[in-house]
C-alpha cells in the first residue's frame, strides 16, 4: 500500500466526513476514460461529455487525459489508506484506455473489508481476459441493458452484436468467482426485462435494475424512463423474500432473493442520501441519487455531485504528497457534507 498520511503533518485536517462516507458504503468511482466502443443515449459519463453527444457534435469533447499509471495508483491507494473501500473502474469503456492494464495490474492489495470491481459493458472482456484474470479485482459488473441486437442497436447505436455481450459475460464468469449484472429501466428495453431477468438467474448471476438518471446528457429522451413499479410486480410473483434497504448512501433499494439469487431494484421512492451541500442545491429537485460516490476522472477531477460539475476539484497539483492529496480531498467531502462548498 502507498504510505499512510503523515498525521503530524495535517493534524488539523478532519477526517471524520470521509470516514462517515466510507462507512455508510461510499463508493469511489475511478474513470479511465470518457470514450466508449458504444454510445449509448442515457450514458452520463460520470460527468464528463458522454460519447452520443461527442459523435453528434465533434465540437463537443471531453475532458484531456492527464493522469498517468502511477497518477491514478496513487490516488487509489492514498484514498483507501483513508478510509474508502469500496473502488469501482469505470469509463466510458474502461477496457478501451490505455491505463486499465497498467492500473489493473498493480492494484495495491487491500483488506478483507475492501473491494476492487471493473464495470464494464462487456464487449471487450475475452479480448483482455488473459491479464485480467491476473488483476487483484474482486468483481466485474456487466451492463446488460438489452437482450437482441435490435435493442441493443436502439439503446447504444452500434453494429455489435448481442453475442459479444454474452460472450463478454461468460469470459468474465471464467475468470472471476464474482459477477454481476446491472439493467436501466427504459421503453427501448421493457419488453426485454423478464428475459434479462431469466438470463441472470439461470446462471445464478445477482442483478440490478435501475431507474434512469436525469442528466443535461440525456433530457432529450427522458420520455423514455420507466418506473421500476412493473419489474418489482413481477419480482413479487416469484419469490416472497423481499426486503427494502435505505441505510448508507445513494438510492434506497428492494432486494428479493430467488433460489438464493439476490435482485436488487433501485427505487427512488425509497429516499436517497442528501447532506448539507444538497440542502440548498438547485439541481435537487432532479436529483435522484444524493451522494453515494466520489468520482474521480482521467483529468485528475474528483467529485462529490454527478449534476454538479462546478463542485469538481482537480486534484494533480496533490498527487507527488499524499498526505496533502488525502487533506484536499478529506477536505472538499468535510465542506460538501457541511454545505460550505
């Protein structure tokens, strides 16, 4: 692991908002790039220009890389000896950038209670699987969000096929002990959902179901979210094992079990994590999630808010001393959470 904060040296840095956050199950969201193989229309590219608007509008482009290998794996490990715990690798496609193998590849090893998992769209995982299954990742996710080519033509706007996604899965089933699936609820995919669904749970895969997140990205579709309403019907004809979960960050969640198989459904009316930032955010209205992730992206950016790209900081100038990277960062969460950004 990267050496651990000097605490003589930011003794008057509080922690305690960052360690509340790792606690209630904050996730830190690493993004390895904005560009992506598909396009799909709902994509928010964890705050950066998401590629459906950068293939219309070449004028429109997304932040420049300036991390490098050991940039982010400083970043990684000097947050996590903070407290975080809970890393997920995301993009874009994060099996498209040039930095997924050289970070992948030497994660620090973390504690039993912390987790490494790549989110992927699948399509690029038997191309990597060699070195992947090398990595020190506890977990690949597979969004699955259509289950034809039709659909998944309609959704991302690409001429690959439904069967490199599945396959995608089954290379990820190969090489690591946990996968998982996750679905956006949309009109273009409904009639798909149960059989998604009956794919999960034939290969005794957990998956999510989600409700659409709002963003400038993608208003011009917002017609077409779809309530989770129908799909937490349909769960409650298989199975009586429900139960709602509400603590810790994020949206609240139904989780059901069938044959030991756990579905989760996030439910925006289950409530969501709001701290003192939120309180007077004129986006609130909106906003669907609260604060549950801390993003960090290719440019070196961390932040707290996906709607909120004026909350971001840039963290580079921090990145040669990590006790003052983890003050900056210990610092920014003690103010969101406080509401004095």
């Amino acid at each position: 692991m990267y050496p651990l904060p000097d605490p003589v040296g930011v003794s008057a840095v509080d922690y305690t908002a960052l360690q509340n956050f790792a606690a209630l199950r904050g996730q830190l969201r690493v993004s390895f790039t904005p560009h992506c193989n598909i396009a799909c229309w709902f994509c928010h590219n964890e705050g950066d220009i998401p590629p459906p608007l950068t293939r219309k509008d070449r004028s429109q482009q997304p932040r420049n890389r300036t991390l490098t290998p050991d940039g982010y794996l400083t970043l990684i490990g000097t947050l996590m000896n903070a407290g975080l715990k809970r890393v997920y690798f995301t993009g874009g496609e994060p099996l498209t950038s040039p930095m997924a193998r050289p970070v992948l590849e030497r994660l620090p090893e973390h504690g039993p209670d912390a987790s490494y998992t790549l989110i992927t769209n699948g399509t690029r995982v038997r191309t990597h699987q060699s070195w992947l299954a090398r990595t020190r990742l506890d977990k690949v996710k597979v969004s699955l969000h259509y289950f034809s080519d039709d659909t998944l033509r309609a959704i991302a706007g690409t001429r690959i096929g439904i069967d490199t996604v599945i396959d995608g899965i089954e290379a990820a089933r190969e090489t690591f002990e946990r996968v998982e699936l996750n679905t956006l609820l949309q009109k273009e995919n409904a009639h798909e959902v149960e059989r998604i669904l009956d794919f999960a749970l034939e290969r005794r895969l957990p998956v999510q179901f989600i409700e659409l997140v709002s963003t400038d990205f993608n208003e011009a579709r917002a017609a077409s979210a779809v309530s989770a309403a129908a799909i937490v019907a349909y769960l409650r004809t298989l199975t009586s094992d429900e139960h709602a979960e509400v603590t810790g960050v994020g949206q609240g969640r139904r989780v059901f079990r069938i044959d030991g198989v756990e579905i989760d459904v996030i439910h925006r009316n289950l409530g969501r994590h709001h701290v003192g930032q939120c309180g007077t955010c004129p986006l609130r209205a909106q906003c669907v999630e609260g604060f549950w992730a801390l993003r960090v992206d290719h440019n070196g950016g961390v932040q707290p808010c996906l709607l909120r790209d004026d909350l971001r900081m840039n963290v580079n100038e921090h990145l040669a001393d990590p006790a003052r990277l983890v003050e900056a960062v210990a610092g920014h969460i003690t103010r969101f959470t406080e509401g004095t950004l």
